[in-house]
C-alpha cells in the first residue's frame, strides 16, 4: 500500500466514523430542546472536551506551532492568554451561567437568554445578539471551512475547491442528522485525537534532535537565545502592547457562544465540576504541546527550513510537516501518521460544526419564533433549524471560494467582535444585579461597533486604530462595553423588582443545584 493510499485510507475511516456518530445521534434527537441543546445531558467529559475542541479549531495545530516555528516563544503569550482565559471561564462563569439560563425560563441559547434576564418584551436584545452572532460566526465557519480545504490540498494535492465541498459536506451531514449532541460527540472524539496527537508527535520528533538541539536551531538561521526567550517576537523585543493584546485573546472566552452553550448543556453540578478540571488539564497540556511542536519542529525539518527553503510549504504545515517526516520516512508507519494528521482535521472540523449550529439556532430559534413565529411548534423550529443549517453551510462554502483569501485576520475580528459584544454583558448580567435592559444593550452595541471602528475605520492619520497603535481591538471593545453597561444603567431606571427577586432565585439555585 502506498503512502498516499494509507493515508486516504485513516481520513476515510474518520470521516465514515463522524457520519456514523450523526446518524446514531440523530435517533436521539427528537425536539428543538435536543437539537440546540442536547437535553441539558451532557456529562463532564464530553462537555470538557466538546468545549475545548469546539474553541481551539486548527489554530491549535497550525496556526500557533507556525508562529512559534517562525518567530519564537515569545509567540506563546497568545497561548498564556487563552490558558488563563480558559481557566477562569471554567471556574467563574460555568456555574452561574449555567444555573441562570434554567432560571430564565430554560434558556436554550445566549440570545434568549440575554431576553429572558431583563424581561426584553419587544425582543431587542435578541434580534441585536442573534445579528452579531449570524454576521460574526458565518464568516468565522467559512475560515474553518477553508483551513479544511487547504489541509485536503497540502496532504493530498487534492483540487482545493473539491477538498472543500468534501469537508463541508460531512460537517453538514452529521450536525445536520444529529444536532447538539452529534456536535458534542464528535467533539469529544475530535479532541482526544487532537490530544493524543499533540502528546507522542514532539516526544518521538524530540529523541531525533535532543542530543544537538542548540547547534541545530543555530543551523536552522535564529539566535537560540532570543528565540527561546518569552521577552523577544521574532528579532526585537517584545512591546508591552504586544504581550497586552495577545493576552487579551483570553478576554474573549466570556463572550464565545459555542463556549458557553456547553455550560448551558452540562447534566448537573456534579458533572460540571469534573469537567472543569478535564478541561482545564486539556487546554494546558494541549498549548503547552503546541509550543514545544514550533519549537522541536524548527531543528527537526533541517535542512528543509518551512517559508524559506525553495519549494517548502508555509510555517503553519509545520505539523503536518513533522508528521509525514515521523511516521513515512523514519518509523514507516503512513497510516497511523495519516490518523495524526486527522487529528488537525479534527480541530478544523470541530470548531466549524459548533459555529454552524451556533448560527442554526439563532436563525431558527432566536430570530424565528423568538420574533417572527412565537406560536411554532418544537417540530417546526426543529425542521427550521435543520434548513437553516443547510443554507448557513452553503453560504460559508461561498464565502471560503476564494483558496488566497486571507482568513486570519477575519477569524481575529470575530474573537473580537463576539467577545467584546458578549463577554461584558454575560459577566454583567451573572454578577451585578443592577445591570438593567438599556445598560445591556448598550454594552452590546458599543462592544460591537468599537471593535469594528478599531479594524476597519482609517481615523488615525488616515489608518485604522489598530493599525496606528498595534492595540487588540478586543482590549478596547472589552474595557469600552463595559463602561456603557455600568454607566447606561446607572444613568436609568433600576430593574423591576420581578428582574431583581430571579437574580435573587438564580444565585440560590447556584448554590443548591446538585
């Protein structure tokens, strides 16, 4: 068997598997309730790992090994961010959250969630939260759309268009066929694989090079000092500004609604309990790895050097890279390496299945019959739900047409966007019970709109802000939200006293739910 055949052969076997995990899930689902939220049945270790695959997607296993391959460990500040990010979402914000959204009428998404908290009767914060979400995730599910293309191309040299449609069409299949908990499961199969990958990858790649790893990185072009030092990016010293904003990454965990429906989901306090701890074993072991990845892979490629050697892929294959070295031409193993290589598959795949029903959702049960429809029966917000999610994927695959277009800085904006919109308001909205209906609502504009002010808008000498001082606009956006929530309401009418007496309910349910 050929080492292309091989390889075919381990992505066959995956893709057949998550097809399988939709069908089998599909038995399962039979109402709205199941399909967006799995029937508040999640246990702690699918919740932990959908979780976490659904966040980290192929930057995990592309986009942060390629910078530090490229630049250095002082890349890694981006890593320490969303560690820290995901530790306190999982310890401060999981639990109430969770515990809030069956207060407020059994809450099956943010949106309605957010409507359910200050009794919005004219629905304005749905409508505005669902609009972000649909603007902001469709872009974001395209970018993983592509990301799956450009690994079928790399590995195979499959026409891009036609290993996009591949992609596509099994994530369709099976968020289509089994919703939420198809989502969910394959997400705990996508992240074990991304895990284990991430653990025996670097350790068989570091007994090939520990013995002469300084003089090999000096062989490979950088100065080891500066290039293991947290306090350089690339070949200056790290600004203030830069370690601020790839920080800030972290910020936006609050705000990321294919986060934090996963706490909504959770079956009990004791389940969440063991999935923070998972979770937080994952993320840490999992950035750690990928750190480790860009760093060993720089001296185990020689002589080829990624993004320099003529005729050698990007920095971000880097993984990709150390697989095929590994298992075809020193241990002869192409199947099992191309089982590794799903591995950054899964990522892919796992972030752009939990955006594609973070859009349905909001369409089918935010927009539809939140606003339009308030009378539709649970089968129809189901069948709406699964047309939306067919219409949502086509238009992400319109979207990643383009094979040159660039997605990064889309999948930047996004992160952004959805945490500085999101995130003040969901940690206004748990802990201070003043926040009122205007304050939320103009925490969810200002958040929004600065975000694509700071981006987009040349203000600054004919640059954009971000251009101009190098600022995250998350940093920005996160700070400039919240201020509107605190002092928007302040400045109005205090919540009525029914808001007030379910705030009270909420944190009584939080302490006693078991």
């Amino acid at each position: 068997m050929s080492t292309t055949t091989a390889i075919l052969c381990a992505f066959g076997v995956y893709l057949l598997l998550m097809i399988g995990i939709g069908v089998w899930c599909m038995k399962k689902t039979t109402g709205a309730d199941d399909y967006f939220l799995g029937g508040r049945g999640l246990s702690g270790p699918v919740a932990a790992l959908s979780a976490q695959a659904s966040d980290m997607s192929g930057w995990l296993l592309m986009g942060l090994p390629g910078s530090i391959y490229a630049l250095g460990t002082g890349q890694a500040w981006i890593a320490i961010g969303l560690g820290l990010g995901t530790i306190a979402n999982w310890l401060i914000i999981a639990k109430p959250l969770r515990a809030y959204t069956i207060v407020a009428n059994n809450s099956m998404t943010l949106p309605e969630f957010f409507g359910n908290r200050y009794h919005d009767e004219k629905k304005i914060l749905l409508g505005i939260s669902s609009a972000i979400i649909v603007v902001f995730f469709l872009v974001y599910t395209a970018s993983a759309l592509a990301s799956g293309g450009k690994l079928f191309n790399t590995v195979f040299g499959i026409d891009y268009h036609v290993a996009l449609f591949i992609g596509a069409a099994v994530i369709l299949i099976y968020t289509f066929m089994g919703g939420f908990l198809a989502v969910c499961t394959t997400d705990f199969v996508q992240g074990t694989m991304m895990l284990i990958a991430l653990l025996i990858v670097p350790i068989i790649a570091w007994g090939y090079v520990s013995g002469d790893f300084s003089s090999l990185l000096a062989q490979s072009g950088v100065n080891s000092e500066h290039y293991m030092s947290l306090m350089y990016n690339g070949d200056h010293a790290i600004t203030p500004i830069e370690i601020i904003s790839n920080l800030a990454w972290g910020l936006g965990y609050c705000g990321m609604p294919h986060i934090l429906i996963r706490f909504m989901a959770i079956k009990n306090e004791k389940e969440l309990r063991k999935s923070s701890v998972i979770a937080i074993v994952w993320v840490v072991i999992s950035l750690t790895l990928a750190v480790v990845i860009g760093v060993v892979g720089r001296a185990y490629l020689l002589p080829m050097i990624l993004g320099e050697t003529a005729g050698a892929p990007s920095t971000e294959s880097v993984f990709i890279q150390m697989i095929q070295e590994t298992f075809t031409n020193k241990i002869n193993l192409p199947f099992i390496g191309g089982l590794f290589i799903c591995g950054i598959l899964a990522a892919i795949m796992s972030t752009a299945d939990s955006q594609l029903l973070v859009c349905s959702s909001s369409v089918s049960a935010d927009i539809y019959q939140g606003i339009f429809k308030p009378s539709a029966s649970d089968k129809e917000v189901l069948n709406i739900g699964r047309i939306t999610t067919i219409i949502v994927a086509a238009l992400a695959f319109i979207i990643a047409w383009d094979p040159n277009s660039s997605v990064m800085a889309l999948v930047s904006d996004a992160w952004a966007g959805l945490g500085a919109a999101f995130g003040p308001l969901v940690v206004m909205s748990l802990f201070w019970k003043r926040t009122n209906l205007p304050g939320a609502i103009a925490g969810l504009l200002s958040g929004a709109l600065t975000v694509i002010i700071w981006d987009y808008i040349p203000i600054i000498g004919g640059q954009t802000p971000y251009v101009a001082t190098g600022l995250y606009s998350l940093v920005v956006g996160f700070i400039i939200s919240l201020l509107f929530i605190v002092v928007v309401s302040l400045m109005t009418k205090a919540p009525e006293e029914s808001i007030i007496e379910e705030f009270e309910l909420y944190k009584g349910y939080e302490e006693y739910d078991k």
